[in-house]
C-alpha cells in the first residue's frame, strides 16, 4: 500500500514550516498569498489528501449529516433520501443513512452511533413509538430535523398531510358506494398511521356513518403482514369492497391477495395506494394513488438543515407542511349491487 504523504512532506515541499502549510491548507491565520499557492501546489504535486479524522477535531465538524428512517427498500424514503443527498452534496456535506427497521432500541444505538461519528446534524423519520422528548434532548447537541415525526414546540421538522389526504381519500370511495373499505397502514401509535386513521373516521363522520373497526388493520412491522391480513379480509362473511393500503410492501401483499381469492380491481374489489410508487403506476389495471412531492420533502429536509447548520444566531423553530393528492387512475368503481351481495 502506498505510504500516505503528510502535512509535514507537504512544507518541506513548499519551503515552508509545518504551521505555515497547515494555515495555508486550512485558509486559517495569517499567512501571505504566495505561502498558499506555493502549498497548494505542492499538495497536488504529492497527491496530499487531509485527514478528515484530524481536520474534523479541529474545525468541530465532520461535514457529514446523518439521516435515519425505517425502510431503505422502501421506494417512497428512496426518492426523499436521493433528493436530501442532492442537496446537502451541493452546500458540501455528506450524508449517511440508517434504517431502524422500526426498533426503537435500534434507533436509539444509531443516534448513538452516528454521535461518536461526529455528525454536524440528524434527520429522524417516524420509529415505532412517538418520543418528542428526544429530539429535544439531541438538539441540544446538534441540529435535528424531524421527519413525519412528532416534536416539541421547540423543534423543526416537515410533515405530510396524511389527514386530509386520507379525508380525500375516503370521500372518493364513500362517494363510489364503498362502505366497508378496509384501511391498511403501518402502526397507530405513529403520526403518519395515527393520522391517516383520524382523517378515514372523519370522512365517515361527514356522511353519518360509522367504519367497520375490524377493517382498519394496524401493524408495528408493516411489510410482512399485509397478504395475511388482506387474505382473512377477503375471507370473511362481510369482506371489504375497497382497499386504502401504503403503496409499498402493503399494496403488493393487498394484490396478491385479490389475485389468490378470484377478485379483480376495479370489477370486484377497489384499490386506492398511499403514496404513489413503480407499482402503482406499472400494474394493470393502473392504482389511483394518493401522492404527494417526495423530491420536495427531502429538498425541504436538507433546507432547514443548511438553515440550523449556518446559523449565526437563535434559529425560530419551523413546522413545514406538505399537501397530497389523489391521483385517479383505474383501479376503483362503483360498489354495485353485484359487490354488495358477493361480499
């Protein structure tokens, strides 16, 4: 292995003293214009790398941020951490990503881990159970962004409007006809799964109706129980005519459930996928989808994390909101009469 050159091979290079070419290295101190460029060039010259490990002790910065969520299959983090690298890349910054595989004490041993590391910052997406109190506590140390998490009045995070996207959501079906529509989302104690059920019940609500309890199907690990649960559904004497699933595993374990009963969407049982993925897109018939701008979301994400990261003074904590839509497409009708009986 070739020998790694030093800050010491460097200054002898240039002419210089060790503190000279550190100075010049690191645009730190005095030192003249023409100690630079003869430093400079003399690093290129030998291929001199910095020592980041070193480098970080003295500046208190690694230049990397840490980014934590549950999934790293799932498609709808991908596209929010692609645009977060993006943008933390552009102002300089590295990221480092971690799934918690919704483990609490998992998540607790990476925020540890990514501490030791030095990280400038974290951003934290939604972890079995909602704990304010620690983000709290770690911005005390660091900036942290929440993530479709809760945090306290002192925090800044962004959430999706998963309430009134499932409100919207569930009037489209209601509307079709769909009383027993079965709701299929990651655990209730979590903001994302807790508001997507607020927002189903209201939308019942408005129409003087009450949801079947036992179609709304809640699950810690939400990526391996989606068949089963779809199959016991589509077994029973009152089996739901429409489907509200997360686009991922979810909707995949809903199809396959539909497929291994006999039924077909939109003719026998309609489908609606939250968040829009490959899936729901590519499969025939095509998922109505409700969708909202993950490329904005990391955007945002990286954004307020530049904002705590440059800051000269007190930051205002800062709640941003992102909206959702749905998507029509071909995967719901109406709840006929032949649906009724057949249920």
């Amino acid at each position: 292995m070739k020998p790694r050159i030093t800050i010491r091979e460097v200054a002898k290079e240039a002419g210089v003293s060790i503190g000279t070419a550190s100075r010049a290295l690191n645009r730190a101190g005095r030192v003249s214009e023409a100690a630079i460029a003869a430093v400079s060039k003399a690093a290129r010259r030998l291929g001199y790398e910095p020592d980041a490990i070193a480098q970080s002790m003295r500046t208190r910065s690694s230049g990397a941020i840490g980014l934590i969520v549950s999934d790293l299959a799932n498609p709808l983090y991908a596209r929010i951490i692609t645009a977060v690298e993006a943008a933390l890349q552009a102002a300089g910054y590295a990221l480092l990503i971690a799934s918690t595989h919704n483990d609490g004490k998992r998540e607790k041993n990476l925020i540890d881990l990514f501490r030791r590391r030095r990280v400038d910052g974290l951003i934290l997406g939604p972890c079995e159970t909602e704990n304010p109190k620690l983000l709290e506590q770690l911005s005390q140390e660091m900036p942290v962004i929440a993530l479709d998490r809760d945090f306290g009045p002192t925090g800044t995070g962004v959430y999706v409007d998963h309430y009134t996207g499932a409100l919207q959501a569930t009037r489209y079906l209601l509307n079709l006809g769909h009383t027993r529509i079965a709701l299929l989302t990651p655990g209730s104690v979590l903001r994302p799964g807790r508001e997507r059920i607020a927002g189903f019940k209201e939308a019942y609500k408005e129409q003087d109706l009450k949801p079947v309890p036992k179609l709304i199907r809640c699950e810690k690990s939400a990526m391996d129980f989606a068949f089963t649960e779809a199959l016991s559904l589509l077994s029973g004497p009152e089996a739901p005519t429409a489907f509200m699933c997360l686009g991922t595993r979810i909707l995949a374990g809903v199809l396959q459930a539909l497929r291994h009963t006999g039924r077909t969407a939109p003719g026998d049982v309609s489908v609606i996928s939250i968040g829009d993925t490959d899936l729901s897109q590519l499969f025939t018939p095509s998922i109505t989808s409700l969708t909202w701008d993950l490329e904005i979301v990391g955007t945002v994400l990286a954004q307020l994390m530049l904002k705590q990261l440059e800051r000269d003074a007190d930051i205002e904590p800062e709640t941003i909101v992102i909206t959702t839509q749905l998507v029509l497409r071909e995967s719901c009708g109406p709840a006929t009469a032949r649906k009724k009986a057949t249920a």
